[in-house]
C-alpha cells in the first residue's frame, strides 16, 4: 500500500465521526417520529371508539323504552294467551310511529319466530351470539349486516325485562353509526377502519376505500354515499397483518405492518366495549418517516463532499511526499544495487526529514555491517580451509592443493611427494601437562614444519598429532627424504612449555608419485601406510613407501572385492554394547559394532574392517549397512521385548561418509522404513572426521539434527577440537576417550582432563558418556565427578542380538552392585 493510499484511508477515516452523528441523528429522529405517528393513531383510535360506544348507547336506550312500554308488553302477552295478533301488530303500529329512531322493529320469540315486524324481513339477520349477548346482559348491539337499503346495524333487548322471553330488535341505518366513526380524519396519510368480528363473518368498513386496499374496494349489495360496503375476509383474501393483530387480542397496543390499504402502516385498535366491533386506526408508514429522506441525503451529501476533499487533499498532499520520499526510495534501490555510498540528503524538521536523516544513519550502519561482513566471510573462507589451532592448511586445503600439484606433474613429469607426520609422545604431554600444554606444543611444531620447507610446499595438519607436507615439482624422488630428515632436525631442540622443557619427535611416512600414475587418496593413505612401518621401527624415523603402482592397484581390487562379497554375502554382522545410566542403575541405550566374519582371516574388529573399507572406498557404503541393520534390529527388539527393550541405538560414522553429501536423507529413509522415530537414533563421529572437512560436516551434520537425530562425538579428548568449533555444530553428546578413564586407575592419576570435559559438556548443555570403563574404582571416581553416563566392559561387553536380549531380562547391570 502506497503513501497516498494511506493518506487517502485516513482522511476518509476522519469522515467516520461525521457519518456517525448522521446516523445517530438518522435514528432519534425516526424514533421520534414513529413515536408521534403511534401516538396519533392511539388518539384517533380511542376517539373514534368513544363515538362508536356513545351512537350505541343512545340506540340502546332508545330500544329500552321500546321494550319497557306496557301496552307493547300487554299485546304481546295477550297475542300468546289468545292467539289474537291484531293487539299485537297495532302496539308495533304505534312503537314504529312515535319511535322514528328506529327504520325497523321486530318481536323475536325464544324459538327464534319473528311474532311481529314493522317490516318485511326486520329480525331476519339475528346473530345468535347477539341474541347470547342480550340475554346475558339485558342489552346488545352489533351484528352490522347488510340490506337492500344499505348496510344497517342491530339492537337487541329483552321485550318487558324478560331475559327468557321474547326480544325486542330494532335496526338502523349503519350511517347513524359508521358515519361518524369513519368521518375524514384530516390528514391524508392517516384512515380509520371497523371490524366486525360477528359470526357473519369478519368484516371491514373503512374510511378511505379510494386509496388501493387489500383487495377489492366494492363488497355484494348497495351501501350510502356515506358508508362504503365493506370487505370480506375469507379463505381467499389474505387478512391484514394489523387486522389480524387487533381481532387476535392485541388491541391497545401499538401495531405495525401491512394495514388495510395495502401499505405499510403505523396503528392501534381498541375494542368497543359490549359489542363485536373494533375501531382500528392507521398511519402510512412511508408518510411518516418521508422527512427522514431528506436527513438521509443530507449525510449522504455531506459525506461525499468530504470524500471527494478528503481525495483531492490527499492526491495533493501525496504527490508533494511522493517528490520528496523518491529520493529515499532512489538511494535505497541504489544501496540495493551494491551502491553503498548513495545517500537521500534531505534535510528538514518534519517527519520526511527525520525519515531521511534515520535511513541516511541506517545506511551507514549498514555500510559498515557490510564491510564487517565481508570481513567475516574471509574469516570463515579461510578457516574452512585452514587449522583453527595452527593456521596451517586443513585436509580439504592441502588436497585441494595436491590435486593441483598432481596436474602440473602430469605436465612436467616432475614427481610429487606427500610426508605424514606423525608426533611420537603428544598424548603423554597432554596427559601431564594438560591439553593447553599440548595445544603450544603443537603451534610451536607447526612453526618449525614451516620453517623447515620451500616456500612453495604446503604444510596442513590433518587433525591431532598428524602433520602432512606437500612437496611438488621435485627433481627427483630422493629429494623428499632430505625434507623428511629437516623435519626431524626441526624437532630435535626442545620446546619450552609452561616454564618446561619438552621434547617430542614425529614418525614420517614418505609417498612420492606422479600425476600420470597416483590420486591424492593414492599418495596420501600410501605416506600413512609408511608411517606406520616407521613407528614400527621406533621413534624420530621416517619411511619410503615403496609399493609400486601394480601392486598398490592389484591390493586395492583385491581389497574392494573382499568387501564388496562381505557387503552382500552376509559376511558382516553388528554386536551391541550397552550404554549404562550409573545413576539409575539401567540402560540409556546400545552402541552398534560391525564385525567381519572374514572366510580367511576370521572375525575382524571394526579398525581393520574400517582400513580395508576405506583401501577400497567403500566406507560409505559399510556405514549405510550398519545404519540400516541397527534401525531394523532396534525394531525387531521393540516387538520382543516390549518395554525390556533398548531406548536407543547409535553407530558410528566414518569421515568419507559424513562428506558424502546424502547422509540426512539415507538416516531419514532407513527410520521410516523401520518406523522409528528419529530421537531413537543416534550417529557417532570422530573429532578427525569433522575436522577433515568442517564446512561438509557441519552440512550433514545440520540435516541429521534437523530431522531429530542425536549426534555424538566420539573419542573426545584425544584430538584438539576447540569450544568454539565444537559450539558450531549440533552435538548432543560427549563421548570421553577410555584413554583419559584409564588413568584414574594410575597412583595419583589426574583427572583434570576429565573434569574439564565433563564442565565444558554441562556449560553446553551436552550429556556426557565415559568410554571404556573396565573397574570399579574407575565406576566410584566417575560417581564422584558427576558422570551419569558408562560403557564398558566392567557392565557387558559386545554381543549379538539373541545375546543382549537375553541380558537386558537379567534385571540389574553387573558392576553397578559392586559400588554401592
């Protein structure tokens, strides 16, 4: 959303207010209007039923004379006695001639024989509720009926008090009734109506019959120019809603909905008392609230005369900022397109000036974040590639560079030569002297090794006491044991180290090839083999690897074929060891160890079946098999043995598979399949196989805790992983190397190492596990430092799957007795 439009929805947001009192000026003066019109119908209702209530009274007492008038009694009586009707019919002579109030008289009898009549047909249309009504009250009018003459209406008394006896009915003109009551109101917009409710039927008489009814405005027979005919409900003609309220008992209220006319109307009835009528007044809806129109448009005009200023106001008001706010919106599409040094420049008190004078601030901090930025992306460029301890080249860097080197060799012919250095006593000096001790030496040493070679060969350190020196563009291959002699001179002298003097020396494998002929996996694991063979002939000596290149692809075939028959010959197998809660006394969970039941050379340990794996370079694919046997084995115990059964599984992972790029994937594959949950399994990697390649393993090692996996590093303690580096990736555990557990069995051990680790793990929020346990005392001292995690001997060794299920039944772990 743009400024303006912004601009635009706050303007119009002030009309809000303006609209309000519009409405609530809508609504007081259409309650005040309805409020008039109810009360000008209840008025004109309750007068017209007055009058109606006074023209019956005066006809009732008319009739009361009528019926009270002895000699009319004595005719009667006599004519019943004798059968003599001439007395009879010369009394109703006479009534009809001095009572000119009434048109017609008649002398009903019980039976509902007419005895006499002024008339023919006069007492004919008596309703039998009228006659119900004298009988109980001594008097009634009602029963509006129609005649050739007109509409007319009934009175009925008792004929000498009589309320057994005969009655006396006079009929009159409806004019002497309805005339007044449906006399003109005054107003156009306003009618008055008479229902009568009688059992003739229900009908209306009304005042405005010109003015579109409910249905047809002529009723059957003739009527006076006074007094329309009436309308007729019946099964076809629908009954108004008014009407029907006022003959349903509501009347005296306030009535609204479809009246008589057919239109929507305001209205009240009121009954007329001793009767079968209803007066029924309207007031037409629309005529009522008619000045509410001129309200409506009012507020309707008034809100578009300010929306239309409000839109022209922020048209204006929004092209003047828009000028000014482009200058903001140009340096910032500027600094977006690299252009760092672009800034708005304006400069005013009002709020696009401080805007400006903020996003000038901002753009000079991020200026500088940017700068800093790149600064700390050469810093991690160049710590992916180098020893975070040493600044040497790492494993990735100095391969990389051996690649190279190895394609300038196959140009020039020239050889190339890899040492592996090896230091002899580095673990004796972190064991006496701590791993601070240990991290000088090994930067005093590094110094040295540069010193020691041409500028143009490349130093890296692989990971712990390993050293590995490149040497290319060498005139011939001997050349490489003079580097590997200057090497060893270099660490002839002693170092000084915390105020102590101490003297190291390296074992150093030599493998010199050409591009032609060797990889940089070749020459790099041929100097580590000739590392070994100089160890083996004691310190401070290096070694020619001296294999030629038949042999070395004759071993590697042979090695790559025996492993692959293991892979899918159903040679390897997994052992398990369980990890133990010292604390609680159970099982945290086990370790999966490979075997290779070898045909030739019997059952192998995991570090020969890993050298031979990587020889063929097929570690990857060992360490698939493992991952998908323990996840299935895990699940096959959960189905025997219930709750007995092992919480989770781990496995350890070689270096080439944490590089391989697909780890998460494969570990997420193998969980579904088996339906386990993530947080079962766990993954255990070496300090070296991170620091190999930091940037890879901080990729696979991301996936896997994305998906739920616990990660492990394995072996902790004998490598030189900082808190630093060790804080970037996501370990959840600590595995200390047996080698530190080990000396709390030595007289006057030291357990620093161990304690700083277990410090660090617990700062890290990590759990921490102590390999390699073997006794008792090393179980107390553990207790006593805080260790809640075990594994080792002391517990259970390795064993197959039938074998560690029969063990997890036995109820208690071995060992843990001993100590309490």
């Amino acid at each position: 959303m743009t400024l303006r439009h912004k601009l635009l929805l706050s303007l119009l947001a002030l009309l809000l207010p303006l609209v309000g009192l519009g409405a609530v000026a809508y609504v007081v003066t259409r309650d005040s209007l309805q409020d008039q019109a109810r009360r000008e119908v209840s008025r004109l209702s309750t007068d017209r039923a007055e009058v109606m209530t006074g023209l019956t009274g005066i006809a009732e007492s008319e009739l009361s004379s009528i019926a009270g008038w002895p000699d009319l009694v004595l005719a009667h009586e006599t004519a019943l006695r004798s059968g003599d009707r001439a007395p009879l019919e010369a009394a109703m002579t006479a009534v009809s001639t001095w009572w000119s109030g009434f048109e017609d008289l008649a002398v009903i009898e019980p039976d509902g024989r007419v005895s006499v009549a002024s008339s023919p047909g006069a007492g004919s249309h008596l309703d039998a509720g009228l006659v119900e009504l004298a009988r109980s009250r001594g008097r009634a009018a009602g029963l509006i009926f129609e005649s050739p003459d007109g509409p007319r209406f009934s009175v009925v008394q008792p004929l000498g008090g009589d309320r057994e006896g005969a009655l006396v009915v006079g009929e009159v003109s409806a004019d002497f009734l309805l005339g007044p009551v449906l006399a003109p109101t005054g107003s156009e917009d306003t009618e008055v109506a008479v229902i009568d409710t009688s059992d003739e039927g229900l009908r209306i008489y009304r005042s405005r019959p010109d003015r579109g009814d409910i249905g047809s405005t002529t009723g059957e027979g003739g009527g006076s120019a006074a007094v329309p005919p009436p309308i007729t409900m019946g099964s076809d003609r629908a009954v108004p809603e008014t009407v029907l309220a006022a003959v349903s008992g509501r009347t005296g209220a306030p009535l609204s909905g479809l009246g008589v006319s057919g239109r929507e109307v305001f209205a009240q009835a009121v009954d007329v008392p001793d009767t079968t009528w209803v007066v029924l007044a309207e007031e037409d809806r629309m005529a009522v609230l008619a000045p509410l129109v001129s309200i409506r448009n009012a507020v309707i005009a008034a809100a578009a005369l300010a929306a239309a200023l409000g839109v022209l106001l922020s048209w204006l008001l929004g092209r003047q900022l828009a000028r000014r706010l482009s200058r903001i919106r140009d340096a910032a599409d500027a600094i977006g397109e690299g252009d760092l040094t672009r800034r708005s420049g304006l400069r005013s008190g009002d709020e696009v000036g401080r805007l400006s004078e903020t996003f000038d601030r901002m753009a000079d901090t991020l200026a500088s974040d940017v700068q800093r930025q790149r600064q700390v992306e050469t810093q991690l460029a160049h710590q992916a590639l180098h020893d975070s301890l040493t600044g040497l080249a790492n494993r990735a860097k100095f391969m990389d560079r051996l690649q190279d080197a190895l394609a300038r060799s196959s140009r020039s012919g020239s050889p190339v030569a890899v040492l592996f250095c090896d230091l002899d006593n580095l673990k004796a000096v972190n064991d006496r002297m701590g791993h601070t001790a240990g991290d000088d030496l090994l930067i005093g040493i590094s110094e040295r090794f540069r010193r020691s070679v041409r500028p143009s060969d490349t130093v890296a350190r692989f990971g712990g006491d390993e050293f590995v020196v490149l040497c290319s563009e060498m005139a011939e291959p001997e050349d490489a044991t003079v580097v590997a002699q200057r090497l060893c001179r270099a660490l002839e002298e002693p170092f000084v180290i915390s105020g102590q003097q101490v003297n190291t020396s390296a074992s150093i494998g030599i493998a010199v090839g050409s591009g032609a002929a060797s990889t940089p996996e070749d020459l790099v694991q041929d100097a580590d083999v000739a590392m070994y063979r100089a160890k083996e002939g004691g310190k401070g000596r290096y070694v020619l690897h001296s294999e030629s290149v038949a042999d070395r692809t004759e071993r590697r075939e042979r090695s790559r074929a025996e492993a692959q028959r293991a892979l899918e010959g159903g040679q390897l197998r997994l052992e398990y060891q369980p990890i133990i809660d010292i604390a609680a006394g159970s099982v945290a969970g086990v370790e999966a160890l490979v075997r290779w039941d070898h045909p030739d050379r019997g059952t192998l340990a995991p570090a020969e079946i890993l050298a031979q794996f990587g020889d063929a370079g097929l570690v990857p694919d060992l360490d698939r098999w493992v991952i998908t046997a323990a996840v299935e084995q895990l699940a096959q115990w959960g189905d025997e043995l219930g709750e007995d059964s092992p919480a989770s599984v781990s496995v350890n992972l070689g270096s080439d598979t944490v590089r391989s790029g697909d780890l998460g994937d494969r570990v997420a594959g193998a969980l579904a399949e088996a339906g386990l949950d993530a947080e079962r399994f766990s993954v255990e990697v070496s300090e070296s196989a991170i620091n190999d390649d930091p940037v890879a393993a901080t990729v696979a090692l991301d996936d896997l805790h994305r998906i739920g996996v616990r990660i492990a590093m394995d072996d902790f303690g004998t490598g030189h992983t900082s808190v630093e580096r060790l804080g970037r990736y996501p370990i959840d555990t600590l595995k200390i190397d047996g080698s530190l557990v080990a000396t709390l069995d030595l007289p006057g051990g030291d357990d620093s190492a161990l304690v700083a680790s277990l410090s660090l793990a617990r700062a890290m929020g990590l759990r921490v596990v102590a390999e390699q346990v073997e006794t008792v005392a090393q179980v107390r001292a553990l207790e006593t430092l805080g260790f809640d995690l075990a594994q080792g001997n002391l517990f259970c060794g390795p064993l197959d799957p039938g074998g560690l299920a029969q063990w997890m039944t036995l109820g208690e772990v071995p060992g843990l007795g001993e100590t309490r």
